[in-house]
C-alpha cells in the first residue's frame, strides 16, 4: 500500500521531461477521512511560460514521425500496465473509489493508448488524374491546453492526451485539484517514454485554469467538468480564437417502458446509476418507469441499495467509497432534503453515514415528479428518483426537457421497438436495454445542447485536434 509520505514526495509538477520547483504546495483530501494527507506542487500562473515553452519546443520534432509516436503510445500503455500496483492506490486515496474501480481506470487508459495507436488515418486523395493532383491532409494543431475533472482523473484525462499526441500535438494537463496526485504520478512514470516536453502536468488552484484556456500558446483547449464552467472556458477560449472542446454536464433520463422484466434489469440499472457513486456526467440521473411497474422497479432498487457496502476504498469489497469532495457531499444532501421536504419519500438512504469523510448511504427516491430540483438538476451522487409515467410519448417529452443532452437509454423487452423510440431522444448517445453502452474508444462521445461542444473519442476524437490542409499541385502519375 502506497504510504502518505510516498504520494508527497512523489508529487511534482512535470514540465520538459523533470520535476517543476514550486515555491507552494496545497493540500489535498482524502474524503474517507476528511483530512488532508498529502500535499500537491502549486504552479503559478506565471510559470505556465517555462511549461508552454517546451511543450512548443518539443512539437516541433514530435509533430514529424507518425510512427515513432504511435510506437511511443504503445510503450506508455506497457508501462502503466506495469505500474497499476502503484498507481490505482494514489488514485483510491484521493478520488475515494473502490481499488477495483482504480485500477480499472489505469486499464481504461492504456486501452486508449493502444486504441489510438493501432488507429489507422487514410490518406484522402481527391484527384490525382493526368492533370491534377489534390489530396486532403490533417496536421494538427501545436500544443493543447487540457483540464480535467475530479470524477475519473485518469480515464478523462487519457480521452485527450492519447488522440492529441497521436495527432502530433503536444499537451499541457491540468488535474483538478480535488485529485492531482495520480496525474502527476502517470506523468512522472511516463518519463523517458515521450520526449521531453511532450506531456506536461501542472497542478494548483485557481486562476491556474483560466490562465491555462488564455495563455497565448495552447492552440485549442479541451475541457471536461461543468457547464458553468465550460461557458467560462470557451469565452477565454475564443478572445484567441483557440479551438475548444468541451464535455460538460448531464441530466440523463432512463425511460423503463411497461414490458420490461423488471428483476432481469434492476441490477444493470443500478450500476448504471451508482457506479462512482453516481460521479459520472453519463450516470442515469433519472428514471421515468411506467406506472404498471413503477412500484416493482422502486423496491427492486431499493433492495440493492440496501446490501451495498460502503466503505473506504482500500477496504477489501468495497463497493462505494465516500463523495468526492465536501461541496459536493453538501449539494447531494441538500437535493435529497429539498426532495423530501417537497413530498419524496426515501425508499432506500437517504442519510449520510455516521463516521469521518463524506459517505452518504446509496439512495432511492419514490413520489417523485418534474419541477422538483433532484429531478431538474444534475445531482452527481449516488441518489436516483424514479418517476411514474402512463404515455410513452410523454415520457419522452419529459426526459427532453431539460438544457442536458448527453445520453439516454429506453428499456424495453422488445428491443426493436425501444429502437424505433431511440432516435427521439435528444442526446448525443442513446443505448437500448442498457446505458452508457457506447462509451467506447472507437465511438464518439459528446453532448448536446448544454453537454458540450465537439466529440471525443474515435477518429472524430483524433480529428477535433488536428486542422484541414489541401495540398494541391501537378499530376503525379
């Protein structure tokens, strides 16, 4: 087990290929206690111009060889896997998720890695006829800003690092700092596999971010976290006309039609909701259940909520650890009081858990409606209500309303019919009998309406970081 004195010391700032002295330090939580236990480099705004410098010197090169890159990728993707014993701990510790679910996210991303090796990018020729030749290239685009979140700091962050190096970009990282230690320590083991310069980590607080989306040297910036703040970012962004990115925020609705077997789906519906202690912009947010098995699907979640354990994640079992982080521990209890307090009745939970951290007991919530704010809003923490309806119609009507777009599912035992129904959701991916099921490294992800702006992942991930050149001239028959 990796001590606290361990992930001290081993978080440092990586700029060009070594360690970024910083003159401060913040603390960072672990949420099974609530205590800090272990300290991050604070860069400052004005040292971002020493990061930015190299990552420019080190395109220039990396930007030349596609196969030395992807061979690069390749080799970080070995490494990790041979490093998870040491990193999954770092990420349990400051994230709060299950080992199992940490070292998952270190599987997750030397599959990236290699995904986007592997990728093979036609060359487009347009004509080459006796009188003419012209061909479409992409050329990427120079260095990229990217800032992550706190919810899968290293799944999220390989989503840009792995096409954006692949592209020939070179990268500028920025974990959130409710969780920089495990990108700091991805960075620091991934030395000597990239050139220098070609993958940085910055940690700090505010303004280290805004600073990151103005600087003038990042060509595009890619941001994953709310939509209050991606409004934040592609302001900034656009002064310099940089190209954005922005995965932001989800309210997703699982429509469970009359037909289902309601014993058969309960246990992937739930995952699909508490999984991360519902951490995850993808998370079912909500569930609109017809009425004729609205109570059945209640207490069939309620009975798993109730035999969930919950406990610090290095705790052998665990099956979800603590929130994240106190503000959001504060915001889940708030949603569930104001839930309450309008006439929902908690069927599972809906307590916190008597001990230090910020645990909060798996919650089920019955005699919900529209209009109420645990419905409205994006609550990101293991609470689901499940809503009654009568009409399909309607009830898709219902999950379309909102200023979200990220995903949806229609749960049905005729899967062709939840199909026809699928393409009248308004999101940006909407599986059938499941939920979340594309989230794929070949499939694009991305929102609509206020869940963002672009696509990751797949060749249209690789795409969002490059640009368009036509190169045009002579036949070359």
């Amino acid at each position: 087990m990796t001590s606290t004195d361990s992930l001290a010391l081993s978080a440092a700032a990586t700029s060009n290929g070594r360690d970024l002295l910083t003159a401060g330090t913040f603390g960072v939580i672990n949420p099974a206690t609530g205590e800090v236990f272990a300290q991050a480099p604070s860069v400052t705004p004005d040292q971002l111009d020493e990061v930015f410098a190299a990552a420019q010197n080190a395109y220039t090169s990396w930007r030349i060889n596609e196969e030395f890159r992807r061979d690069a990728l390749r080799q970080a993707a070995d490494v990790i896997e041979s490093r998870i014993s040491e990193l999954a701990p770092i990420l349990t510790f400051e994230q709060g998720k299950s080992l199992a679910d940490s070292t998952m996210e270190f599987h997750i991303a030397a599959t990236w890695l290699r995904y986007y090796a592997d990728l093979e990018i036609p060359r487009e020729i347009i004509r080459n006829d006796a009188e003419a030749f012209e061909e479409v290239t992409r050329r990427p685009l120079g260095v990229v800003s990217a800032i992550t979140p706190w919810n899968f700091p290293i799944t999220l962050a390989m989503w840009k690092i792995a096409p954006a190096l692949r592209a020939g970009n070179t990268i500028v990282v920025k974990p959130s700092p409710y969780t920089p230690l495990a990108t700091l320590a991805l960075a620091r083991i991934l030395r000597g596999t990239f050139p220098d310069g070609v993958l940085n980590v910055v940690t700090g607080p505010d303004p280290l971010g805004a600073t990151m989306v103005s600087h003038p040297v990042p060509r595009k910036v890619s941001f994953t976290g709310s939509t209050a703040v991606g409004r934040k970012v592609a302001l900034g962004a656009a002064d310099d006309l940089k190209r954005v990115t922005l995965e932001l925020g989800g309210n997703d609705p699982a429509v469970i039609l009359g037909d289902v077997d309601v014993e058969k789906i309960a246990p992937s519906l739930f995952r699909s909701a508490f999984t991360n202690n519902g951490q995850i912009c993808l998370a079912i947010k909500r569930v609109y259940a017809h009425e004729s098995i609205q109570p059945q699907l209640v207490e069939a979640l309620s009975e798993i909520a109730r035999s969930v354990k919950v406990d610090e994640g290095t705790v052998e079992g665990t099956e979800l650890g603590p929130i994240n982080n106190k503000p959001q521990f504060e915001r889940v209890k708030e949603l569930i009081a104001d839930a309450v307090s309008n006439g929902a009745r908690a069927t599972a939970g809906g307590k916190t858990i008597d001990r230090d951290g910020y645990f909060h007991q798996p919650t089920i919530l019955d005699q919900v409606n529209d209009g109420m704010r645990i419905v409205d809003e994006e609550q990101f923490g293991p609470v689901l209500p499940i809503i009654s309806f009568r009409d399909e119609a309607d009830a898709i009507v219902r999950a379309n309303r909102s200023e979200y777009g990220l995903t949806a599912s229609v749960w049905s035992g005729d899967a062709d019919h939840a199909a026809q129904l699928a393409p009248q959701f308004e999101a940006g991916q909407v599986s059938i009998n499941a939920h979340g099921a594309g989230v794929l490294p070949h499939l694009p992800f991305g929102g609509h309406k206020h869940s963002g702006v672009g696509v990751e992942n797949g060749p249209w991930g690789l795409h969002s970081f490059t640009e368009l050149q036509v190169i045009a001239g002579p036949s070359r028959q």
